[in-house]
C-alpha cells in the first residue's frame, strides 16, 4: 500500500529563521513527489514538483531535496515570514496510476 | 492567473438527502480530480476523470457517488444518500497531465460539507 509519512507533525518557529520538514514515501513504482502548501481554509497550492532524476528543486525561499534510492525528501524554508504559517504537504504520485498520494502533513507556524 | 472555482462554500444537508457539488476547472486542463479532507485529516484521492471517463477510483468513492462532466466547463460530484461520515472538506483539481506526469495540479479551495 502506497504511504506518505511527514515529519514533524508541527513545529514553531521564529519570523526569520530557517526550518526542514522530512517526508518519507513507500510510493512504487514512483514517478514524482510534490510539496504543496495549504494555508488554513483553501485548497492546496504546489510548490515543486521533483521526478526520480531530480535531487534538488526551489520556489523562492523553498528548496525541496529528494533521494529517490532511500525514499526520502526534505522541504527546506529559508528567512521564515509570518505568511509561510501553514500545512505543509507532501504528495507523490505512482507511474501506473493517476492519483496522488498525500502525507499527513506539517503544521508550521511563524511567530514574530 | 487562471483558477479552479467551486460552489457552494459550505453545504449543509440533511442526512439521506442528495448533494452536488460544483466544480470549474481551468478552462484548457485535461485532467479533472476529486478529493475529500476530514477534518483534521489528510487529504484522500476520490476520483480522476479524463476524456470524459472515470480513469481511477478510490475504495471510498462507492456506489453513492458519481461525477459528471455535464457542459464542457462544469465538473460535479454527486452523492446521492449522504452519510454523517460524508461531511468533510471537499476538493476539486485540475491539470494539464496526469498524476504520472510533472504537471502541478491546481486545487480550488473547497466545498464543506455538513451532514446533519
């Protein structure tokens, strides 16, 4: 059974500083992994898109990281700002199938 | 920028009762998605629809639910006798590929629906 497991489940940080969540996939066969950013009440919004040649992509102060060999990648947000206080998700998609896979989420929070 | 719009916001339904829920994906996406988020929990796959066809169904989209692309613009999913269960957030998407392909998915932002 395809699974997406985030990690932390939540974390607070300082307006400014940096911060890394974690996902891990079962997803196979893989054919991308997405994180999306969904702030409360409105539907998710994608941040990057990595497929299983890419390690590394950025979106402004996001940078996703993804090793495809341990099933794992990291979302990276540099310079926190109060607007980046939201769930963050991370979905991966299968190649034999059209649905997406969705984590759990992290729950972040910018404080001043 | 081009979005994807649902209606209503919120819907409040009386238990047994027929719901649909309204969906305007981006006007030259292929891809047509559906999914449910229960409060507090993630977002789970429903249904994909292409070219006029279910592609992929999850196990929790039942014979209680359809979908239906009526007008070339509209996308609407329909539960016919709603369930206490049903109530959750509700969430249509759109893309120029599928799943399987690098095209991000756009998300409208959500039908909530309370089942009374």
């Amino acid at each position: 059974k395809n699974q997406v497991e985030q990690s932390p489940q939540s974390l607070i940080i300082l307006e400014g500083k940096n911060c890394t969540l974690q996902c891990n996939y079962t997803v196979s066969p893989f054919s991308n992994l997405r994180w999306y950013k969904q702030d409360t009440g409105r539907g998710p919004v994608s941040l990057t898109i990595m497929t299983f040649s890419e390690n590394t992509k950025s979106n402004g102060r996001y940078t996703a990281t993804l090793d495809a060999d341990t099933k794992q990648s990291s979302l990276h947000i540099t310079a926190s700002q109060l607007s980046d206080s939201a769930s963050y998700i991370c979905v991966v998609s299968a190649s034999d199938d059209y649905k997406l896979s969705f984590g759990a989420g992290t729950t972040v929070t910018v404080r001043a | 920028e081009p979005e994807v719009t649902q209606t209503p916001s919120h819907q409040v339904t009386q238990m047994g009762q027929e719901v649909i829920l309204r969906c305007v994906p981006i006007s030259n996406h292929l891809y047509f998605y559906w999914y449910r988020q229960i409060l507090g929990q993630k977002v789970e796959f429903l249904v994909s629809f292409y070219n006029n066809e279910i592609s992929e169904k999850s196990e929790i989209f039942d014979d209680q639910f359809s979908v239906e692309r009526p007008d070339g613009s509209n996308f609407t999913l329909k539960i016919r006798s709603t369930k206490l269960e049903d109530s959750a957030m509700y969430f249509c998407a759109s893309g120029q590929g599928s799943g399987r392909g690098n095209q991000p998915q756009h998300f409208g932002d959500g039908t909530r629906l309370s089942i009374l």
